[in-house]
C-alpha cells in the first residue's frame, strides 16, 4: 500500500470515527492519527465508555 491509498484509508475510517462519536472534533482526530491508543484516549474522555469496548468499535470501522 503506497502513501495515497494509507492516507485514502485512514480519511474513511476518519470519517466513519466522527460519524460514530460525533462529538470528537477534527482536530481531536486529527491529533490521534496512526495513534491508536491516543484515539481511544481521547473518546473515552468525551463518552466515558471503557477502553475494551472503544477498541472494538474501532477494529469494526476499520474492517468495514
């Protein structure tokens, strides 16, 4: 996979982030790009859910 097409990915799974927490900002997105844990982070702060079930979310959206 070249540069275009894992920035291609990582836009549509961006997306697909914002759609599902809609209270994440771009630029809180933006900030935890290709940082997994970081992301999690961050949406746990926001929606309190656990680490667990925020990972899981997350695998989906990136198998989708």
């Amino acid at each position: 996979m070249n540069k275009d097409q894992t920035q291609g990915r990582w836009d549509r799974v961006s997306a697909k982030i914002k759609q599902t927490w809609g209270d994440l900002t771009d630029d809180e997105v933006k900030k935890a790009e290709g940082n997994k844990d970081e992301l999690i982070a961050r949406i746990r702060e926001k929606y309190g859910d656990s680490k667990e079930t925020i990972a899981e979310k997350l695998n989906q959206l990136m198998e989708d």
